[in-house]
C-alpha cells in the first residue's frame, strides 16, 4: 500500500501512471470526494502491494529493514542491488509487505437522540471486518445501582455478524455530564455497589456482552484507591463468568499529575486488574478550544511513554480519533468548533481551493480557508499520513492495538491501511 501526497499538475491519471494503478482503483480505495479536484497536498492511498520509497540522507538497508520489517536481503534482491552498496540520496526503492501484526481494535458507536441513524448502522457494519470488540456507548450507571441503557438496536447482531466482542461501556454520566458524586457513590456504598454489580451481569447476559469496559472520569481524588478496590472485586465477578474487563484512562504524563480527570486514575493498578486499558490520546485540539491537532504524536508518544512504565505495553490500546474540527478565527473562548470526518475536510479544502499543509511535528494535516461570511477558518483533521504514523507508534511500542472514538465518521484509508499493517485479531 503506497501512500502518495498530492502535488501541483498532478491528475489522477498522472498518479495511477506512477504506480501502474487505476484511476477506478485509487478512486475506490480511497471513496474520493473530490477524484476531478484534487488537492494540493492530499494523501491518497495507492492500492498495491508493497510501497515506494525515495531514500534520504543516512538511510541504508538496515535502517530501512527495521524501519519496514523486512529483512536487508529482501530490500536488496528486489531492488537488484548489492547489500552492502550505499545508497544514493534521491533513488527510489521497491518496500515489499513486511511481516504484519497481530492487533486488536476497539470501535466506539454513539447513538443520539431517540432513534439509531440508519447511517451510524451502516458505518458499524462497514468497520465490523476491522475490529476485534465493538463499543455502543454507552450505559449510564445511576445512584440506586441501576442502569439506563444506550440504544443498541442491531449492534449486537452486527458483532456476531462480524465476530466483534460486544463491549459493555458503563460510565457515571449524569444530564451527559461526568459526576463525582455518583463515581463517590458507586465506590464507597457496598450495598449499591453489590446491586450495581449484579446488574451489570444480568445486562452483560441479556444481550451477550463479553466485555465489560468501565469509562469512570471526573473521580475525586480521594475515591483513586477506592476505584481500584472495585475494579478488583468486579474483575474477580466477571472472570467466573468468563468475560474480559477493561477501562478508560485519561491521558496522563506522571503518576502525579494534578486533576480530577487524571487523580482518579491509577495507572499501574489499572495495568494490574483490567485484561486491558483505552488510553484516551485525543481531545488536545478540541471544540471549545484554540486551532490545534486533535492527537499530536509528539503529546501522544509522551503519555504512552509514561504508560508503559506502570503497565505491560500489550495491554494498551491507544486511543484515536475519527474526527477533526474547523475552527472559526480569531478563536475566542466560549465559542465551538464544527467536527469533521476526513472526507469532510478534504472536501472543504477542495471547495476553497487552498492546498493542505502537513505539521511534521504533530504528524497531521491541516489548512486554512475563508468562507462565504468572510470569516477565516482552520481545520485540523486526520489522513492516511497521520494514521499510518500512529499504526507506526503501535508497532514500535508493541502495544495492543487502537480504540477509535468513534464510528460514523467517514476515514475509509484508515480501515485500508490497517489490513496493511495488522492481522485482526478475532476473539469469537
């Protein structure tokens, strides 16, 4: 799979030509939105096997095996060169598929309102090939240790179908808001906790649930231990009837971090008792915030890094977002930026005709327009580049694989490139 940035003049016809592809197939990989405007800047998906690539300054044979995990031998015989020959900066080697992967993937699905959009269905079928567990989200736990339920409709059905674990997300959400006081509650009142307990199996039972993944933010500082006491008697239930457990974590950098979305959370003990961990990498770009990139590698590598000292990296799921926002300039507190799929922006930047810039140091792409009203906008969202990277940061760190927040949001080389990259792995 070749990922080709696009470059002034260039057609499709041009790019299917420098890769002996199709116009239809690199249309149809990537569900292009704009196939007759393509813009400056855009990351395409080239569907063939293997890849090209340009070589660099102090790049050998070695360095690029490990790079694409492939052995020095192989790069060599198919590029008919000799193993120990230098490189010349500028010469375009043939990258054979490497060796893939084993990861597992996790995508959250969020039905609002009253009803399931046909359309939020579609897209959980369209990535059920892809995951290993599918999250709807999410049921609320409330004060008595009841619970009120997501609307679920077929996603039971779409997981069987698909072989997909059915996660049950349980969160202390109250008015859609996080709730200390139900988080204290929950954690603290043994007898709401056995009742809360119960229900959760009776649930997990009733619809097939073989996951039950605990999203508890907003703790108070003081309920940490008190959360790790209940993930342990709540493992030890859910183990006899042979399920997973797993949790949500915010993004922290130090076991110290100051905050209730972080004090809450304890890292290694959470390493210790759950089958596996979402770490949420996302939201430092977010809607009531300044322009930036919603999952900067360098902010996530940074929690990651941390992450792996207080827990084993194979039980780390990255999180990822499946989304972007357009922000409105000059940014002024109070004010909300507009989600994006990609295929949004990427229609966006086309419809304005401005080329998309690609920050190096966040590994994502962004672009400025003017819309009608005269009003500047700058949108930061995810391409095949960026995702590709991150698949990159799994590999190097040998973590568990991704949890996407969240499906219905149009990203079609990002379910490419991960048969590129892993073998999915299937648990039913």
């Amino acid at each position: 799979m070749q990922i080709h940035v696009v470059q002034r003049n260039e057609s499709l016809t041009t790019i299917a030509r420098l890769y002996h592809s199709t116009v239809n197939d690199i249309v149809e990989a990537n569900d292009l939105p704009n196939p007759n405007n393509l813009v400056i800047g855009q990351a395409i998906v080239i569907p063939i096997i293997g890849q090209f690539y340009t070589v660099r300054q102090g790049d050998n044979l070695y360095s690029l095996s490990r790079r694409f995990g492939v052995t020095p031998q192989q790069l060599a015989t198919v590029n008919r060169i000799s193993l120990n020959q230098p490189l010349q900066v500028g010469f375009r080697l043939y990258i054979p598929q490497g060796q893939k992967k084993r990861g597992e993937f996790n995508g959250y699905v969020e039905p609002r309102g009253t009803s399931v959009a046909p359309a939020l269905e579609r897209s959980a079928r369209e990535a059920g090939p892809y995951l290993t567990y599918l999250a709807p989200f999410s049921f609320q736990a409330r004060r008595d240790g009841t619970l009120k339920a997501p609307l679920l409709d077929n996603f039971p059905a779409i997981a069987k179908e698909h072989r997909n674990v059915l996660m049950m997300v349980i969160n202390n959400q109250e008015q859609d808001q996080f709730s200390d006081e139900l988080g204290r509650i929950l954690l603290n009142d043994i007898a709401i906790q056995d009742k809360f307990i119960n229900n959760i199996v009776a649930t997990a039972h009733r619809y097939g649930f073989r996951d039950i993944h605990f999203d508890f933010e907003y703790l108070r500082p003081a309920d940490r231990e008190a959360y790790n006491r209940f993930l342990r008697k709540a493992k030890d239930r859910f183990s006899r009837e042979g399920w997973f457990m797993s949790t949500a974590l915010a993004p922290k950098t130090s076991a110290t971090q100051k905050g209730k979305w972080y004090e809450g959370h304890d890292y290694k003990a959470h390493g210790q008792i759950s089958d596996f961990v979402v770490i949420m990498t996302y939201e430092w770009g977010y809607s009531g915030g300044p322009a930036m990139a919603v999952s900067p590698i360098d902010q996530v590598k940074r929690v990651l890094d941390y992450a792996v000292t207080e827990m084993p990296s194979n039980k780390i799921l990255m999180g990822q977002n499946l989304y972007g926002y357009d922000w409105t300039l000059p940014f002024t507190p109070g004010t909300v930026a507009k989600a994006v799929s990609p295929q949004q922006a990427i229609q966006l930047a086309a419809q304005h005709n401005v080329p998309i810039q690609y920050d190096t140091k966040a590994q994502a792409p962004h672009f400025r327009y003017r819309a009608g009203d005269g009003k500047e906008h700058e949108v930061w969202f995810e391409d095949a580049r960026s995702i590709q990277a991150k698949f990159n940061l799994i590999k190097e760190m040998n973590l568990r694989g991704m949890s996407y927040w969240k499906l219905g949001l149009a990203f079609p080389q990002n379910w490419l490139l991960i048969t590129e990259n892993f073998n999915v792995v299937k648990k039913v």
